[in-house]
C-alpha cells in the first residue's frame, strides 16, 4: 500500500505556498511583508514535511497532505511572521491562523512533537537536533510515537549519509512498522521519503543534500 502512496509526486507545493503569502502579506507594509514572507517559508516547510510524512508512515495521499500541509502552514508562519515585523492590518487574520494552526497541530499530535520537530529540524539540516528528538520520540510510551520517532532516526542517519548507522537501525523499524516487512523494504521506503524529503527542501530554497 505504501509502496503504491509512494509513486505520488509529494512535489509542486510552491504555488499553495506563494498564494499564502500573497493572501496574508497584501496589507502589510513593508516590514511585515518581509517577515511575512520569512515566517511562511518556515511554517510552510514544517506543514509540507509534516503531511508527507504523516501520510506515508501512517498512510493517506502523500502529494495531497504535503500540498495542504504546505498552504497551511505557509499562511499560519506568514500571520506569525507578519506580526514580528508589523502590525497585520486584517482583523480576521488571528482567526485565519487559528483556523490553520490547526492542521499543522494535527500532524504534531499524529507523530508527536518530539518526532515532529525531530522532522522539521531534518528538513532544516539540523541532524544533531533532530537525532535528539527522535531519540526522545523512539523513548515514547505511545507506539505510533515511537514508530515516528524510530523513522525520524533513520532518514537522519541516511541523509548524512551514514549507510551503517541507518542500516542498523532497521531491525527496530521492522519491529514497531508492520508495513516494513523486511530489511531490504526499509531501504527502499527510506529512500523513497528520502527523496521527497530532498524536494521539499528545494521547493523552500535549500540545498536538496546538506552540506557536511
């Protein structure tokens, strides 16, 4: 089933990311749209990770969750970042936010938030960070916790391009995924979110590999 959610392009999130910025920078003055524009490419590519991730581990549309994920967290980080560098001139913007906030606090409850930020400090390149916070999800008591925060470790390991170490850890993704049903199957699932992971950073401005 995965394998098949895979196949999904999770790419093309930058139109529903610039349409956010568009809709809630317009009435801001020239500060609040830079920090518009700076708190959406952040709350974007927390979103757009979070939905892949989501609906791959625990299953759903891949594209369509990190697309909705993406303008949803595009247009909560450009209320949050209009607001550091101005005065939002939209009242209903605290509602909007509230409205979208809500969809990036359901894939932080799905994973956790050690897993989630583990995740998003992934996207970012901060593997260090990201360990810690997997490492502290995999310590969960709540099985789909541990299940992410084992996942978060593994992309971490590989994306650094520490082969073993990744390798290492698959025994233990076979043991909390069921639909992990052999070692070489977590290679190919681990590369696979991998990739997708490698585009979103592209489609918010970062290296695809980070630099070592």
């Amino acid at each position: 089933m995965k394998n098949q959610i895979g196949k999904i392009a999770s790419a093309r999130l930058l139109a529903p990311l610039l349409a956010a910025i568009l809709v809630t920078a317009a009435g801001c003055g020239a500060n609040a749209q830079k920090g518009a524009v700076e708190g959406a490419a952040t709350g974007a590519m927390a979103g757009a990770v979070g939905g892949m991730f989501t609906a791959w581990v625990f299953g759903g549309d891949v594209a369509r969750a990190g697309a909705r994920g993406a303008a949803y967290g595009g247009s909560s980080g450009a209320v949050v970042g209009a607001m550091a560098g101005g005065r939002v001139d939209d009242a209903q913007a605290a509602q909007k936010q509230a409205r979208q906030d809500a969809e990036i606090r359901k894939f932080r409850e799905e994973i956790g938030t050690d897993a989630f930020n583990g995740l998003v400090a992934l996207g970012e390149c901060k593997h260090e960070i990201a360990l810690a916070n997997a490492r502290e999800a995999a310590r969960s008591g709540k099985k789909d916790f541990v299940m992410a925060g084992v996942w978060v470790e593994v992309l971490t390991e590989a994306d650094r391009n520490r082969t073993e170490a990744a390798s290492a850890l698959y025994p233990r993704l076979l043991a909390v995924d069921r639909d992990v049903k052999t070692e070489a199957d977590a290679q190919a699932q681990t590369a696979e979110l991998l990739r997708q992971l490698r585009e979103i950073r592209v489609e918010y401005g970062l290296p695809a590999v980070c630099s070592a």
